[in-house]
C-alpha cells in the first residue's frame, strides 16, 4: 500500500515537495463551498423534517369501516340502516364508510346503480382520503370465514404503501360466553308478547363448516337455558332443523314463532325460513304439524343486539 501511494505520489507530483500555491488556494476555497453546501442541506432537512411532522400531525384523520356480507334485499337493508344510524350517534364527528365483502352482491347492487367497495377498496379509498387512523367493525355473527378473511386483508394494510398509522379490527357479535348471553337475551326480547310459553321459538343462524360454527351451539345452549321453548337451528351447519325438529316434537309444541339469528332478514330468512318452497323450514315444520309464524327482522334491526357489536368497535377505536 505504501508502495502504492508512494509510486502514485511520484506519478501525479513530479515535483516532489513543491507545492503550488495556486492550486492550495484553489482547494481551501472548494473545500469552504462543500462545507457551505452541507450546512446549508442540513439545515434545510432539518426545517423539512419538523415541518413534516407538524404537518403529519395536522393530518392525522380518524375514521371507522363497517364491514358485513351485504345483502341485496332492499327491505333488508333496514338493519344497515339501522346499525349506521346507531354507529353516527355514538361515534360523533367520526366519518363512518361500509363494505360489502360478498363479490356477487356487490355486482348486484351495481347493476343498480349502487357501487359499493369491498373491504380492500375501501381501505385504500380511505388510504387515499388521508386517513391515518382506522377502526374497522366486523359485523358478522360469529369469527367464521368472512371474518377471517377480513382480518387478512386489515393485516396487509398494517404495512407498506399502503400502511396507515394505526388500524384495528372489532371482534364480530359472538367473541365471548358474555356475548351469547347479551345476545340471546336481547333476542329474546323481541319474540311478541303474543307468544304463549307453550309456543317454540325458533331461530335461524347460518351455520358454517368453520370450527368458528360451535359458536351456534353455544347460542343454542344459552336460549334454552333462558326459555324451555326456544331453539336455534343453522341453515348450513349444527345444529340442524331436523335436531330442532326432534326437540318441538319432544315438547308437544303445535305452534312456533320463526326469527332469523342473523345481520339482515335477507334471502335465507324470506325463503330458506319463511318461504313457501316444500324445503323451506316454515314447510317442514308445518308438514309435521307445527303453525308457523316469521318475523323478518334482522338482527341489525334490534337496538340491544347492535349495542353488543357497537361495543366491540368501540374497544377497537380506543385502540387507534
Ligand atoms: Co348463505
């Protein structure tokens, strides 16, 4: 190395020691320039800095995502109407969006003239509205599918281009034995005063293949628990019609009040429920000597039952 430099010295100084003035002058005042210039650049990414962070904190906008399936059923959408109405009063000044997550009620709903995001649209919507701080409120029944898919894509927005600040997810309305219980109850509340104690009450949840769908058994449980006469059955899981069928049967009931134990009165409960088809369980129950008589009210319908999912956003948003 020493050899090197030395070579080198003598190749770019054949002058050996002398050093020329002019050139010295030369460097100090380059030198001078850089120092300027840094100082300066310092200075100048210093003054952007706080700037940027006293523009990030006028920034900061906080808002809340309501997510559910959808439904396409205009009488339906009275439960939505009724949880946004709800949500508006407890969470003032707070601007509240929704998304469907369901692809084909959302085509639906276009044709109409109706265009509403999915959850990863909206996110990114909001993304690009400025805000940085977002509570999103699962309003699904129990922690199946949807919800998880939903708690994929609020993980992806935590990060990257698209990261906000601070977002956070509610649980959906069954996330505790405390929940089945607030939730059975307020249902209960709303069967008809006409209802006489030797009268069924029968609710219809969804019901799912995901190990989440126990939660249906528990409700099943807990309504039982609560009133002799009241059962739940799912359209797609347990416990099943025929179970509830079995149980009617085993009580002598003659006459039954059907009630959806889900978000919306939708396409389940007006034909699956309460529909006149040979399968629909308001058929089945009748062919086996039971009266029927549906309420289509969804769940987002009833005060005490939003309450409960209200409650869960607000342990999210006090989380941003
Ligand atoms: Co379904």
């Amino acid at each position: 190395m020493e050899r090197l430099y030395a070579r080198r010295e003598k190749k770019y100084t054949p002058s050996g020691n002398h050093v020329n003035p002019e050139r010295t002058t030369k460097a100090r005042q380059w030198v001078t320039g850089l120092l300027i210039v840094t100082l300066v650049a310092s200075l100048t990414s210093q003054t952007t800095a706080k700037e940027h962070a006293h523009m990030d904190k006028q920034k900061d906008k906080t808002g809340i995502l309501l997510v559910t399936f959808g439904t396409s059923n205009a009488q339906a959408r009275k439960a939505f109407d009724n949880i946004d109405r709800m949500a508006e009063k407890r969470f003032q000044d707070t601007e509240i969006r929704w998304a469907y997550t369901s692809h084909m009620i959302r085509k639906m709903l276009a044709k109409e003239g109706k265009n509403i995001n999915s959850p990863v649209t909206a996110l990114a919507k909001m993304h690009d509205d400025g805000f940085t701080h977002v509570a999103v409120q699962s309003l699904h029944v129990i922690a199946g599918e949807e919800y998880n898919q939903l708690k994929d894509t609020v993980q992806a927005f935590r990060r990257g281009p698209f990261g906000f600040k601070q977002l956070t997810l509610g649980k959906p309305l069954l996330s505790s034995y405390e929940d089945v219980r607030e939730v059975s109850k307020a249902m209960l509340a709303q069967v008809p005063e006409q209802r006489s104690e030797d009268e069924a009450v029968i609710f219809m949840g969804h019901g799912t293949h995901h190990p989440a769908g126990l939660s249906y058994v528990a409700v099943s449980s807990v309504l039982n628990d609560m009133d002799n006469n009241a059962f739940l059955g799912s359209v797609e899981g347990h416990p099943t019609l025929d179970r509830v069928l079995n149980e009617c049967k085993s009580a002598g009931v003659e006459q039954a009040w059907l009630m959806p134990f889900m978000s919306v009165a939708g396409d389940h409960a007006r034909n699956d429920m309460a529909g006149d088809s040979e399968d629909s369980w308001k058929s089945v129950l009748e062919k086996n000597g039971i009266a029927c008589e549906s309420i289509l009210k969804g769940m987002g319908e009833y005060d005490d039952v939003v309450k409960v999912w209200l409650d869960h956003l607000e342990e999210a948003f006090s989380e941003l």
